[in-house]
C-alpha cells in the first residue's frame, strides 16, 4: 500500500485516542490491516520480483513519502496535538519505514523478531499488479478520503455528565 493511507490512518488512530501508550502501538497495528485490503503499490507499479529495488519503485516511494509528508502537515496543522498526529502518522508508515528502507531495511529482515514480524508483514500484504489498478488504487483512494473527512471535520466537544 502507497504511505499515504497508512499516514492518515496513523494519525486519525491518535486523534481519536490522546493516550499514547494505546494509540501509538495501534497505529503500528492499523498497517498491518491496511495490508490486508488490495493495493497498488510502488513494487506492484514498478517493480519485478526476484529482481531487487527498480530505479522507478524508489522515485515513486520519494514521491509517495514527500506527499505524505505534505498532506498529513496540511491536515492536522490547525489542529491541537498536531505533533502527536504526525507522530501518529509515522507510526502508521513505521512497518514500511523499517523494512523497505535501505540501508536498515535487509538488516532488520535478519535480526530475532523483526524477522519475523517482517514474515507475518509480507503475508499479510495483499499487493495487486497493474492489471487490477482499479481495485488497487480504489481501495486506498476510499482510505484516504475517509481519514481526511475523520481529521479535517470539527471534533464535537465531549458531553460532561452531571453528578448527583
């Protein structure tokens, strides 16, 4: 899956949760779910298994991370806690960050329990290749608009129960 939709989610999962300990570890989780939709992404567009990281898959995850950068800032910039959104939002791109980055990604694959985590990671992902572009990227475009709709909409203030 494109960062994009880890991203939001990452950061929709703090907004809804201002209690770091829950949501940071959640949002790490919610990449994992998102892997399980089919998706399009940067190996899928362009990439040729066996064959190691293609030139073009490397531009398309620059690409991909600046847009990601430059969305979640302009979704949460106004918002209280925009930090801890953003912070929620890496955590979201945290599995891909750690095992599809060189130089650490091939040596994170090695090391006891990030291997396997990297195994349960690689068997959950649903890629899909152009073929089924449609699906692939439908699926991530109806993840993206809803999380921006779930940042961008005003929070109603929480109902305080009287006692007594």
């Amino acid at each position: 899956m494109l960062i994009i939709p880890h991203v939001l989610t990452g950061a929709v999962i703090a907004r809804k949760i201002n209690k770091p300990l829950i949501a940071l570890p959640l949002a790490v989780a919610s990449h994992f779910l998102l892997d399980t939709f089919p998706h399009l992404d940067s190996h899928g567009m362009f990439g040729i298994d066996g064959a190691g990281q293609m030139p073009m898959e490397k531009v398309s995850a620059v690409v991909d991370t600046a847009l990601s950068v430059a969305i979640i800032l302009w979704a949460v910039w106004r918002l209280p806690n925009r930090w801890y959104l953003v912070l929620g939002g890496f955590c979201g791109a945290l599995p891909d960050l750690i095992y599809h980055v060189s130089p650490w990604g091939p040596w994170f694959h090695e090391l006891p329990v990030f291997k396997q985590i990297g195994e349960f990671h690689a068997w959950v992902n649903y890629g899909v290749g152009w073929d089924q572009w449609v699906i692939g990227f439908g699926t991530q475009l109806i993840v993206i608009i809803l999380m921006l709709w779930i940042l961008r909409r005003k929070q109603k203030p929480e109902k305080v129960r009287e006692v007594g």
